[in-house]
C-alpha cells in the first residue's frame, strides 16, 4: 500500500502580507554583502582539473556614479558567473577601472584637485555601489589603469612593440587650438569647427606622433573573424569593414611640365577599378599632399592657398560625409593618363584625405557617382569605357554606371567583361612599368599620442647622439609627476616641467630629454583582462602560465560603441604578443555579449527642442511644457543627464533592494535588445520576490527542510520507489516535477545555449513558483522539498541575496557551517530528469471550421485515427457539430483535430 507522506493533506495558502512574513530586502542583503565578503566567498579559486571558466564585463570610467547601463552589464555578467561555479567550473569574475583620460583632468583643472585624487574618490564611491548590487567580484584582482602598478606594465608592452618594430614616430595632421595652444581630440570639436573649451576655430597642425604599426597585423584581424563564432554578426561584420580590405592595383600618372614633358614627378593612386582606367579625366589630391605646394602653378597659387586654409578648418567628417557637396580647385598642372596617353588636370578636393591610401585618387566620372556629381560641377570630361552587356554607350547618359560589364573605348581592351579586364589591364600596367596589383586596407595605423597629462607616460628618452632611446625596463614606471598645476592651455603640461624632461640618455649618459606625449588610454584597456589572470604578479605583467590557464575569455560582456576600437585594439594586443611568445592564443574573448541600452521615458518640446524633467510634467496622460503649456514630445531615449530622463540605481535599491532591481533588469528585455524601463514593471518584480518568500515561508511553517538532503535527487528517488514507481504518484507531485524539471531544462538552456536569454529564464522562474502554488500542497514532502530545492536553486545566480536567505530558512545550511562550502551558491547546478518530463497525456486543441473551440487531454501516444475518434466523441463536437457528421477532418498528432461540416 502506498505510504502517506507527512503534510500531504495540509495546504500552503498564500497568506496576507503581515511584518513577520513581508520580504524587506534591504537589511538582508545588506548582512549578506558582509556575510561573502568576510568569508570571501567571490574569491578567485585556483584552477584545478577541472573547468575554468572566465566571466567579464567591460571595465567603466570612474565618474564616481553607477547609471543603470553600468547595472545592466555587470548584473549580466553576474548571472553568467554565478551559474557557471555552481555548474562546477572554477570562475574568474574580476573587476577594475578604465582611469586614465580627459574627464579626470578637466575635472582637476575645474575643482582645483590632483586627478589621481579625484579618480580615488570616484573609485572608491562606485566599488561601493557595485557591492550594493550583490555581484561576486573578486576585487583582490581589482586594477586602475592610472595607478603606477598598473601602468609601469602598459609601458613595459609599449617597449614590446618598439623592439618589434610596430611602435613608431611620424610626422600626423592634428587639430590644434590656437589660443589654448593645445592638441584636441576629433570629439573636442564641434560641428561648426570650434574648440569645445575655447571656442576658437580650429587648425590642423602637422606634430610628430606615436604610431602602433596595426595595419601589419590587417590580414590576420580580419581573416580570424570567421573564427569568432561566438561574437555578434553585427560586430564582426562592423569590423571587417573598418579593416576594409580592397583588391586592385597602383597606378602611376606622371606629372608634366608645360611644355607637356615628363616633370620627373609621379602620382600614384591606389584603385579597384583598373579597369575603368581609359575613363579617367581627372586627378585629385588631398590638400595635404606633400606634391601639392610643389606642383601648383603660379597662376592658381592664390586659389589653392584658399582653398587649403578652408579644408584645414574642417573635421574629417565633415569632408568625407556623403550628405556634403563636394568642393575642390585645380592646380594647374597637368598628369598623363598612362593607358591613353592623354594629358588630364590635377586637382584637390576636400574628400581626399592624405591619410588614407596614397593620398590621391583617379576621377571616372561615368563610372563612380561621387566623381560623377564633382565632374559635372565643375565642367569636367565624362568618358564612358563599360556598358552593360547588350546595351550602347548612349544607355547610362544621366548617371554614372557602377557595375559590371563590357569594355568600349579601352584600346585593346574593348568587348573584353569588366572583370576580366581587371586583371588584364592590371598586368599590362605591371609589363609596362606603369602600374602593380596591390592589396589595401581602409585600416589605418594607430596614433597613440596624446599632448596630455592623465594618461601613461611613453617609455623613451630622445638624445641627439643616440636617437631615441626606450626606458630600460629596471626603471619602470616612468611616473607622472604630482602636484602639478593644470590648466588646459598651452600645450602639453609635462613639456613645461624642465626638471621632469632633463634626463642622462641611458646609452651614453649625456643630458637628454624624456618623450613628453601621454598614452591613448585605449592602450590601457586593450590589454587589461590579460592583467587579471595575475594581478598580483611584480616580476612580469603576467606569467604564461596563468594567462594560457584563464584565457581567452569565455564571455565578454559590454556595450554596441564598443564593437571597433577597443575590441580591434584588444585583438591587435593578443596577436601581438602571442608572436612575441608571452601567450599562446590567437583571440582575447571566445563570446562576445553586446548589451542593448537602457532607455527612459523622455519628454521634450519641439518647438524649442528643450527637455523637460519627468518630475515637472504635471499629468503624464496630457504631457506639457510647465513654462509655455506646449504639448510635450513623449518617446523613449538612452538614459542621460541632459535629458533628465536618468533612473539612479541607488533609489531603486534602497526602496526595493538590489535583487529587485537585478530581476527586472534581466526579465525586461532579451540582453542584446534596448529596455525600456518602467516603474511599474519593477512593482512587479518586487511583487514577484514577496510570491517566492511567502511561498517559502508558508513551506516552511508546514514543516518541510532541506536539512540532511530532503529534496535532492536520492531522497526522490526513494520516495518515488516507495510510491511504486512513477505511475504511482499522485497526479500534483507528478505536474509538480514535470514543471520543475522543465525550469531546469529551461533555465539551463537560457544561460548556456547560444544565445544568453536571461529574460525568459526568469519568466521560467515565475511558471514554476505558479505550478509550486497549485500543485505543493497537495504533494509529499519529498516531491515539495525537491520543487523548493530546485526553486531557490535557479534563482540564486538571479537574486543571490533572497536565495542565500531562503536557503537558510529552509535548513539548506545553519548559520554555524562554513558559508564557503554551504552557500547556495557553493551548490551544485540541477540536473533535469528526463523521465519526469514525460506527460502520459497531452492537451489536444480541438478547432470547428479552422476556429479553436476546446481542449481535450489524450493520450500522448494516440495515433491520428484514435485521436479522430477521441475528437468526434467529445462534448465540444457533440455542441458545434449539432448531429452533423463533419465532411473532413484534418488531424495534426500531437497537437489539434480540425472538424470541418
């Protein structure tokens, strides 16, 4: 006879809130903050024989306040990382500080502060508020980019890349401001050309900068995207076009006098379009171009001047975006077309940058449509040397035609396709001397000089005997002076500090003087996760051993802005130094997670295009200006200060605790979309959490534990083989395990899977908190102690604080065991039972005329001719069908009966 399991007949209700049952998170979490911190229950383990497992999140600016985007990513992260230890794996989860850079300076220069200072404070502040949101951080890895520690290892690889050859000085075109007598960064001028600060217009300044040689490493940065498999599409595919490899050929254009002589000059244009060569009528240069002053004629020298000076004032936006007109003038010289031998115009226009390729690029009006709109501005020749095939030379007129096709009007080359033609003018070029095939990137080399003072230090010392000269490694850091006065203007701080430059020239020992440029502070962020694999380490930036042991990076964890410098950067650092034998992998992060922004409920007029605070719109349901009484805009936007329409973590948790806060950040949106936020849906995520506690409570006070092991898998299995096998349970304790092994598979899947879903994780959460309200009851104490186990189980890498105390209520561990082995979160992941996802019935949707009009439960091994017959015997036929035998019946096993009259 089957046994009676205690408490089977006694119901779990779900009782009003009172103060002894109410969830009321904010001591509680706060106790267990201390609780894992005392027992550093986040500490890094070292890596055994089992799984590692590597867990980051783009590491933030210290600004000194969290926003909820900062939430967003590192709850992420947190989830990842917590799941993955109680799936066994040992986990790294480190935290630091990207410190370096302009905000921390302006802020000196406006509070009278020493930037490092400053930084401390906002550091110190915000690894108070990441503490807040209950994330397992090892912080004994912690590191800030701006301390000495940190950056005497980014200037010891700074001198890897100068012994390799990839670090290199060069003459570059910077944006100087002219009263402030000072370098700005592309992001200091405004739109109009001015400086951010001084408001003067803006001059380009050629200055001799710090280069890394990227582009050696082009080939490899894009061909090893098809390995990163585990990255968005979207990025690898917005990397790739950065690196932007074309195929095509050189072509050289020499330059003639006036009497139509060779000058002894050449102009050399790099093009994927050789074929269209007989078409060119023109020739460009970037205003910038070395040749350009040299080759000008007296005549145009006025004209060029101007127009020169014009083009220095733009950005490079401004000159290569497509919505601009195009503006150039000639020069008066004239170039050979090397495939006609007919004598084109040299001219410079705005949207050719010196920068990128030779500087200078062949115009084909009729078959490129920028060159098409420049050449009809300015009255200059259209040749048309391709038609489509079948077509005539009159057919493309009005435009420019861009696509493949038949040459005409190209000498040898006429009725040879396009494509063909590629290759064989480009050998022929090759035979005559005039041109080569050549491979280029729009990829250009890094510039890593900043005329700044917060940043790194570059290790070389200039001597004009020796050259210049690396820092030996012995005397790193070189550190930056303290107690300096900043002021923004005049040019870099540490050149005006004589005592700092003067230096003995390691070599020969005679007066020398330091590099005074600082670092780019993406050279401290492309190689900051490598650091974390030995943080502690003094001899080395990092042992082999350790970083091959936690490297690359299971999943990484940032934002979309993100997806090209520092990603690019990071990739360029790996390969670097895995052919400088420091590490052994190829890429720094195998998944990449690219989380959507968070957005809030934005109100703005727009007449005046002002944004208005959500505090001052008086009724939300008819939004106005409180000043003009103008209807309000109302839309959702990334969350900002300037539009006030910001939600500060620190008042989400201190009214409805960091558990809250994290489910509705994680339930809201899928993590790669934008979410919206909505006070009333984080009500409900704190409605949710009070469901589970009183839930648990109410278990509790029935008498059920999970002391001793009740619910895990033995105690089932026993109970099971009491009650005679599963046929012999109850119909409650087996829809109760059917759900909570279906929140087992279900959850599981969602943070392992391909793709991260923590959305419809905790959505599974709920159905199962929904199936242990109706089905635990009724259960026995063995099948209510596994749905309870498996419960706070699963939500514990989603609201760590409630699991850790529901662990405790429920006798998983006693306040006297050793958290460190105890914790629910040292417990092991849920394994699904496959047999208790087996239903003996399913639900059979049964439809009149294509119109769903019931359910009916069948057996879920009914063939389609029992599943007819069970669907023409029931009630909901018997009600629609009226007597009348149905002309047709469409069955679809497993799933509906569709009964046509």
């Amino acid at each position: 006879m089957r046994p009676v399991f205690h408490g089977r007949a006694r119901a779990v209700t779900d009782p009003a809130v009172t103060d002894s049952s109410r969830y009321q998170p904010q001591a509680l979490e706060t106790r267990w903050q201390e609780l894992w911190d005392r027992h550093q229950l986040h500490r890094t383990p070292e890596p055994g024989n089992g799984e590692n497992f590597y867990a980051l999140s783009m590491f933030p600016y210290p600004s000194g306040n969290l926003h909820m985007g900062h939430v967003r990513n590192y709850v992420i992260t947190d989830v990842i990382a917590r799941a993955a230890r109680m799936r066994g794996k040992a986990v790294l989860h480190p935290m630091g500080w990207d410190a370096f850079g302009l905000p921390a300076e302006n802020a000196a220069i406006e509070r009278g502060v020493e930037p490092g200072t400053w930084t401390d404070q906002n550091i110190a502040s915000m690894r108070a508020q990441l503490n807040q949101l209950g994330l397992s951080i090892d912080w004994e890895r912690e590191v800030a980019t701006c301390h000495a520690d940190y950056y005497r290892w980014t200037q010891w690889l700074f001198l890897q890349f100068l012994d390799a050859g990839l670090a290199y000085q060069k003459d570059a075109t910077v944006n100087w401001d002219p009263i402030d007598q000072t370098v700005l960064a592309n992001e200091q001028v405004d739109g109009e050309g001015r400086s951010w600060r001084s408001g003067a217009l803006v001059e380009k300044r050629k200055l001799r900068q710090w280069f890394l040689k990227i582009t050696a490493y082009a080939d490899q940065l894009l061909d090893d995207l098809d390995t990163l498999q585990g990255w968005p599409e979207r990025v690898r595919t917005m990397q790739a076009n950065w690196i932007g490899r074309s195929t095509g050929a050189e072509l050289s254009f020499e330059v003639v006098d006036a009497r139509g002589e060779p000058s002894g000059e050449r102009i050399t244009v790099f093009t994927t379009r050789p074929d269209t060569i007989y078409g060119a009528s023109y020739v460009v240069l970037a205003p910038e171009h070395p040749l350009v002053a040299q080759l000008t004629t007296a005549e145009q020298a006025i004209h060029v001047e101007a127009f020169c000076d014009l083009v220095s004032r733009q950005s490079e936006q401004e000159r290569t975006a497509e919505d601009k007109p195009k503006r150039g003038v000639p020069i008066g010289a004239m170039v050979r077309n090397p495939a006609t031998g007919g004598l084109i115009p040299l001219w410079i226009a705005d949207y050719v940058l010196a920068e990128y390729g030779t500087g200078a690029v062949m115009g084909v009006p009729a078959h490129d449509h920028r060159d098409f709109v420049f050449a009809r501005q300015y009255e200059l020749p259209v040749r048309q040397v391709i038609i489509p095939e079948g077509s005539d030379e009159h057919a493309f007129e009005g435009g420019a035609w861009t696509e493949s096709g038949v040459l005409i009007h190209s000498g040898p080359f006429d009725g040879m396709p396009s494509r063909e033609a590629k290759q064989a003018i480009t050998a022929a070029a090759e035979q005559q001397g005039w041109g080569t095939g050549k491979v280029q990137f729009r990829l250009r080399d890094w510039l890593i000089s900043r005329q700044r003072y917060w940043g790194c230090p570059i290790p070389v010392i200039h001597c004009e005997t020796c050259g210049v000269v690396p820092v030996p490694a012995e005397q790193l850091p070189v550190e930056l002076p303290q107690g300096i006065a900043l002021a923004g203007r005049g040019g870099s701080p540490l050149a005006q500090l004589e005592h700092w430059v003067t230096v003995d020239c390691p070599c020969c020992g005679k007066p020398a003087r330091r590099e005074t440029d600082t670092m780019d502070t993406f050279m401290c962020s492309s190689w900051y996760f490598l650091r974390y694999s030995d943080a502690g380490n003094t001899q080395v930036p990092f042992s082999r051993e350790a970083v091959d042991t936690w490297l690359p990076v299971d999943q990484y964890v940032g934002g979309i802005e993100h997806a090209i410098l520092h990603l690019l950067y990071s990739r360029f650092f790996t390969k670097v130094l895995r052919d400088r034998g420091l590490l052994g992998f190829d890429e720094p992060f195998k998944r990449l997670l690219t989380q959507g922004m968070v957005q809030g409920i934005t109100y703005k007029n727009p007449h005046s295009g002002k944004y208005i605070a959500p505090a001052d719109v008086a009724d939300p349901t008819d939004p106005r200006d409180p000043i003009s009484g103008e209807v309000l805009e109302v839309f959702y936007e990334k969350m900002s200060k300037s539009k006030y329409n910001g939600v500060d973590p620190s008042v989400v948790i201190d009214r409805y605790g960091a558990d809250t806060a994290r489910m509705f950040i994680l339930f809201k949106a899928p993590p790669e979309k934008d979410l919206e936020w909505d006070d009333a849906d984080v009500e409900g995520q704190y409605r949710f959490l009070q469901r589970i506690w009183r839930l648990v409570d109410a278990a509790a006070e029935r008498g059920l534990s999970l002391a001793a092991g009740a619910g895990n898998a033995e105690a089932v299995a026993e109970a099971i083989a009491a009650a005679g096998g599963s046929p012999g349970l109850l119909d409650d304790e087996r829809e109760l395990r059917r759900a909570v092994h279906t929140a087992i598979a279900a959850v599981t899947d969602d943070l392992t899977g391909e793709e991260l879903q923590c959305n419809t994780a905790v959505s599974e959460l709920m159905k199962l908190s929904n199936a242990m309200a109706s089905h635990l009851a009724a259960s026995g104490d063995a099948f209510a102690a596994e749905a309870l186990r498996t419960l706070v189980l699963l939500l514990a890498p989603f609201a760590p604080h409630l699991a850790e105390e529901l662990w405790l209520k429920l006798g998983g561990r006693r306040d006297s065991d050793d958290l460190a082995t105890t914790s629910i979160h040292a417990q092991p992941w849920p394994t699904a039972d496959a047999s208790a996802l087996v239903r003996s019935t399913i639900p059979l949707v049964i439809q009149v005329k294509g119109k769903v009009r019931g359910n009916l439960e069948v057996p879920a091994d009914a063939d389609a001719a029992t599943l007819e017959r069970l669907a023409l015997a029931s009630d909901i036929a018997a009600r629609w069908l009226q007597g009348q035998a149905p002309r047709r019946v469409i069955v679809v096993p497993g799933k509906l009966v569709n009964l046509v009259p």
